[in-house]
C-alpha cells in the first residue's frame, strides 16, 4: 500500500516530457519536505551515513522506474528520518554516489533528474572518480551527455572533463582504456582543441595517446594522430611516456612514425626519447626506422646525458650499435655524452665484454677512441679496472692498440686502480685483475714509486678461519679413508692359521706391481693429510699473516693428498679386475683422464700467472683462460 503523503506522478510511460516534469516536481516536493524526528536528530543523521541497499537497488533496477526510485527515496527519508538532500548525498562503502551508480549502470533518467538539480555533479568517490569516469568506463555515452549537458560555459566544461582521478586518468583516458570509440569521439569533441596539449605536457598521467597504444586500439589511436600539437608553444618532454616509447614496447612504430614524425623527439621525464628506449630494449628494427628518418634523433641527450648509443652500450645490445654505426661520421668526436666518455667507455665501465671485444674490432674505433680520456683522465681500461670486469680487462689488454700506462688525472695506471682498492688478502677478482693487467705489461708506477701511507682494508669476502674449517674436514676425511685402506688392502691378507707361517696375517698380492703402487701412494696421502691438519692446528695462534700462511702450505698437503690417493684408488681398482683385460684398460683410461684433470687444476691453481718468459707467458694466458671460464663464466657481472 502506497503512504497517503505520497505525492502521486501523473505520466505515461512513453512521454519523455511528463516524466521529468513530474518527477522534477516530485522531487522538489521531497526536497522540502521535513523527515526530522524532533528527539535524537543528529545522533540519528551520524549513523546512518551509508546509501541503502534499497535506494542502491532502486537505481540498478533494469526497468529504470523513476517513480519507484522516488518513492524509496522517500520511504528511506522517513525510516532514517533524514532529509533528501542528506540521503542523496549518501555514498556506498567505495564512495560512489546515486549518480555514480546511475552512470555505471547506464540508468540516464535518474542520472538527468539528478544532475537537473545540480546534485552530486563534481562528487568524487574514493578514487576520485567523477560521474563521469564511471560512464566512460562502463562504455555509457547516454549518461555522459547527461552528464556534460550541465555544463554552458566551454571553460568549465573542459575543466570538469580534464579532472583526473586518483591514478591521474581523466575521463578520455577511461575511455581509451575501455577500447570504447563512440565514447572517446564525444568526450574528444566536446573538448576545445586548444585545451587537448593539455594531455601532453602538464597532465600527471600517461598520454592518451600512450593508452591508446597500450590498448591496441588502432582506430582511438588514428583518431589521434589526427590531433595537431598546439601552434603556440614547443613540446620537448612529456609526462608519462610518449605514445612512440608505447609502440616501442609493442614493437609496431611504422603507423605513429609516419604519420606524427615530431613524435620521435619528444622525451619522457627523464628526456629520454623513443630512440633512447628502443636502444634500451634492443629493438633493432625501431632503431633503424628512426635513424632512417632523422640522424638528428641520434644525438639527443636524456637527463643523464646520456646519446641513444650509449645506452645500447650500457646494455650490451651489439645489433643495435651496428646500426649506429652506420651513421657517417668520425666516432670520437660525435659519441661523447657530458662526462667525455665515448661508447667503449660505457661499455668497458658496465663490464659488456661482447660489446667491447665487437668495438675493438670496428674499423671506426681508432687508437685515439681506445685511450681516450674522459674528464677524469680515465681510458676505458681504467674504468674496467675500477669495476674489476675481468673479461672486459682481458679483451682490452690483448689489444695491441691499448696503451697499458696511461695514467688519469689521479696518477695512477688501470693497475695502480686494481690495487690502490685492494683486500688483504686480495680477492680472485682483484688477483685474476692484477695478474691479466700484469701479463700485458701494466705497470703498478703509483705503487711502487710512492710511499702510501692508507693499507689494504681486511678482505671481508674471504674468511681464513672458515677456510680452515673446511680444509681440515678435508684433510681428517682423507687421512681416515687412506688410513682404513693401509689394512683392507686389494686381495686381501693370508688367514692366521695358512700352512706357512711366515706369511699369515701378509697381504695376498704383495709381489703385484700394482699392489706396490698402491701402497705406496695410499701412504703418500695418508701422510699428506696428516701434516695438513697438523698445520691446520697452528691457526689459531691470532696472528693473521702467520694463519694465512699456514692455510697456504696445509692446502698444498692437502692437494697432493688428493692427487695421490686417486692414484692409489686406480692402482687398487686395476689390480683387482686384472684378469679381464678389457674392463682393466676402461677403468684405467678413466682414472687416467680424471687424474689428468686433477693435476690440471692444480697446476692451473699454482702456475705463475704473471711471468715475463715468452713459453710461460702463453702458457699463463691460457690458464688465465681456463679460470675465467671456470669461475666466471663468459660475461662479467655488472656491478
């Protein structure tokens, strides 16, 4: 049963005049009306502060009665006995407002008769989303001319659809992102063009332009493109990428680049153009297209002052440097950024050891661009010597055109570098360093020829008494393994009670070569791990130098112990499959390869890296080889 205060609407259900009359009057009468209880009226008001479920699901309801919306309107003003203007302006737990959800639902009557009255126009919710954003997300172009009908003046207009919300969108951009044409060509046309530059160089979010790539909208994206940039100022930079950097991501430029040329200049917030961005990801086709319509982009600086090129140096991206390079052009003067450092700088100082050995071999790189200096006075073996990049170190020593000692602005040779920042005791890194700079003929000049007074800093990456530790465990294992196998030898011993008595309790195959190998290297081991721990126990006397010197001579008992106990385990295996001579000669060339290997290493281990002699020095070098590979793989680690 209908309340006998209620006001009665007489309309038709297709009169699209007598609906908003009649619920405009309706509406005006609730507005007057007094709901207020005189007992507990602000209390009341306070706690209810939340939109009814019944009024939310009179706005949702499918049929849009905008009757029935009124008349729960009015139901819930009496319940909660609350005026109308204060249950209109009730939100949902989000934040969302009656014309929020009339929007969202596409619900433009109730939205008209809202916004006829000026209610909830600029009410954000809680991500400071207009009515507005919510239509243009929900795809519901009816609600935003509701919406913009409000609006006379074109200033105003423009201000209200340039709000941004929490993220930065503005309505345009909800738009885009909802891949909603219809709705992206009326916010678009009831802007002024001369506010749309508005989006490229103040607005705190991405360009819609970068959206429209982003969502891969080709029609909002060549709507556009069709938008000139404003006459009456240079745009150098914009907020949030720039469409092209988008496309770059997409790997798809041609339509952007053909169509909006000016688009390759513009930089991000840190001034980094498309051609920056497309060396930075290695996007070799981009970069080539963009050269090939202006060098000019080339020579841009990003805020680091940083060129296109020495970015795709940084990153090692060699293709994309090939293309560079085909500008014409001397290279050492045209590739400097703001710190004097050419591309084989950048490229020695990130440890891009593929990158420098390509260069070093590019017929533009000259001996000038390989010992220039930057404004420090530092050449790029220098910088690969401050990071310690070994493989980067290793290609530019091998160089015949590299002038070893070269010194910078500080004095010091790359050499004087590696050990001027030095760890007592040093590290592989800075010994491996030492030693490649050494065989090539670098000269520690600094070093040798100036008292210094400051010492080399405890090297916190290497701890002796942990070493120990686990050289001792070593040592113990092997002594224990070759001291059972001095009385389980290979074929067993005679019984105690064997007809001849001089030979009970003998071992069966004492008169075998092999059993004589055996022994022999099974006691040259047990032996070695012995004096091993023995000396391993003279660590803790607090004195560094003397503990590291111990470590160093325990380990070399330790190695041999290790050496000669395989060479035991082969003699004691061959012996004991001695009567089937295939299976002998396998296990034999497999314990021969394994204990070539071992000695391998340790040679490779104790060599003398740094030797002057010609033999040894090739020798050297491949050791050198070896370890890297070994230890370090086939790239440095950026540091």
């Amino acid at each position: 049963m209908r309340n006998s205060d209620q006001v009665e609407i007489p309309m038709k259900a297709n009169d699209s005049i007598s609906w908003k009359v009649a619920c405009y009057e309706k509406l005006q009468e609730l507005l007057k009306k007094q709901f207020r209880s005189s007992v507990n009226q602000t209390q009341i008001g306070v706690i209810n502060d939340s939109m009814s479920y019944e009024l939310y699901n009179a706005v949702v309801d499918e049929h849009e009665d905008v009757n029935k919306f009124l008349d729960v309107l009015e139901k819930v003003c009496r319940e909660k006995q609350l005026d109308c203007s204060t249950i209109i302006y009730q939100a949902t737990p989000s934040g969302d407002s009656l014309l929020h959800v009339a929007a969202e639902y596409g619900r433009t009557r109730i939205a008209e008769l809202l916004v006829d009255n000026n209610f909830l126009l600029i009410v954000t919710n809680k991500r400071k989303d207009t009515a507005l954003h919510v239509a243009a997300r929900a795809k519901s172009i009816e609600a935003m001319k509701v919406i913009l009908s409000k609006f006379d003046d074109a200033s105003s207009k423009n201000n209200f659809i340039m709000l941004p919300n929490k993220v930065g969108n503005t309505a345009l951009h909800e738009a885009i992102i909802s891949k909603d044409p219809e709705g992206f060509a009326f916010i678009l046309s009831e802007q002024s063009e001369s506010t749309l530059s508005f989006y490229w160089d103040t607005h705190p979010a991405d360009s819609p332009m970068y959206v429209a790539v982003q969502s891969g909208n080709a029609e909002i994206l060549r709507r556009l493109l069709q938008i000139p940039f404003p006459s009456d100022r240079v745009i150098y930079k914009s907020r949030g990428n720039s469409p092209l950097h988008a496309a770059i991501s997409e790997r798809n430029i041609d339509e952007i680049v053909d169509k909006k040329e000016e688009l390759m200049f513009l930089g991000d917030e840190n001034e980094s153009t498309p051609l920056h961005y497309a060396a930075l990801t290695g996007y070799v086709e981009g970069v080539r297209k963009l050269l090939n319509k202006s060098t000019l982009v080339a020579f841009q600086q990003n805020a680091n002052a940083n060129l296109p090129i020495h970015v795709a140096c940084g990153e090692g991206r060699v293709r994309v440097v090939k293309e560079f390079l085909r500008i014409q052009g001397p290279c050492t003067s045209l590739w400097l950024n703001n710190e004097g450092r050419n591309i084989l700088h950048i490229a020695a100082m990130r440890g891009k050891n593929s990158m420098v050995k390509y260069l070093l071999k590019h017929p533009k790189i000259d001996s000038k661009t390989v010992n220039e200096k930057d404004l420090n006075g530092d050449t790029p073996l220098h910088l690969a010597s401050r990071k310690l990049h070994l493989w980067t170190l290793l290609h530019l020593s091998r160089d015949k055109r590299i002038k070893m000692n070269l010194v910078n602005d500080q004095g010091l040779t790359a050499r004087d570098i590696v050990r001027s920042q030095r760890n007592f005791p040093m590290t592989r890194r800075e010994l491996g360093a030492d030693v490649i700079l050494g065989i090539a003929g670098g000269a520690a000049r600094a070093i040798e020829n100036k008292q210094r007074q400051s010492q080399p800093v405890a090297n916190k990456e290497w701890n002796v008494n942990d070493g120990a530790n686990t050289l001792i465990i070593v040592a113990v294992l092997v002594a224990t393994v070759t001291f059972a196998a001095g009385f389980t030898v290979p074929g067993g011993l005679y019984s105690s009670d064997d007809s001849v008595p001089k030979e009970r309790g003998m071992a069966v195959l004492t008169d075998q070569t092999l059993f004589k190998i055996f022994m022999v290297f099974n006691t040259i081991s047990m032996y070695c791990s012995t004096i091993g721990s023995v000396i391993l126990t003279w660590m803790h006397l607090g004195d560094r130098r003397f503990s590291l010197r111990a470590f160093y001579i325990s380990r070399a008992f330790v190695n041999w112990a290790l050496i000669t106990m395989t060479v035991a385990f082969m003699a004691a295996i061959r012996l004991v499959v001695s009567n089937n001579d295939l299976f002998a000669d396998l296990i034999s060339a497999i314990a021969f390869i394994f204990i070539f290997l071992n000695l391998c290493l340790w040679f490779i281990g104790h060599f003398p890296l740094g030797s002057r002699l010609p033999i040894l020095r090739q020798v050297g070098e491949l050791s050198l080889w070896i370890v890297l590979i070994l230890f370090y793989g086939t790239k440095d680690d950026v540091v």
